[in-house]
C-alpha cells in the first residue's frame, strides 16, 4: 500500500515536471480584438448608475423588507468594495 502511494507521488512528480509554466504569449493583434471584446460598451453601461444602489447592508435590508425583494450583496476578497479594509 505506501509502495504504490510512492510510486503514485513519483509519477504525479515526473509528469509535473513536463507541464510548460506559462501559457504562450498572446499575439497583438488577437490581444486588440479579446480586450476590445471585454471592454463594456456605452450603452451595456448606460443603466448600471441609475440602479438603486445602497451602500450599507442596514439600508438594503430595511428597503428590500419593505418590497419585499431579496438583496444582492456583493463582497470583495478584501471585505468591503468600496475601499480596503
């Protein structure tokens, strides 16, 4: 049983070591074309400031019990998205 564990981890090691690290450089003119594709347009923006927004969890909770409507909360990895915390 631990000879085939270590005859695994040694297969798994030596295949490991054949990957290429890095993908292959994007070629500029197809990066133009990708970026402009992930850019948002005007009008894929034109209502996003318009949306009621809230700031606080308090306030979207006190708003949405009143609607009767579910909160969509958004968290960064840092915490808070409107600055480091």
């Amino acid at each position: 049983m631990v000879m085939t564990r270590i005859a695994a981890a040694a297969l798994v090691l030596s295949l490991a070591g054949q990957a290429d690290p890095l993908p292959p450089p994007i070629p500029a003119e197809k990066f133009e074309r990708l970026h402009k594709m992930l850019l948002p347009s005007g009008d894929e923006l034109a209502g996003f400031w318009e949306l009621p927004w809230e700031i606080t969890i308090q306030e979207a909770r006190i708003k949405a019990a009143a609607q009767d409507k579910p909160i969509l909360a958004y968290f960064g990895a840092n915490g808070s998205v409107l600055g480091a915390t």
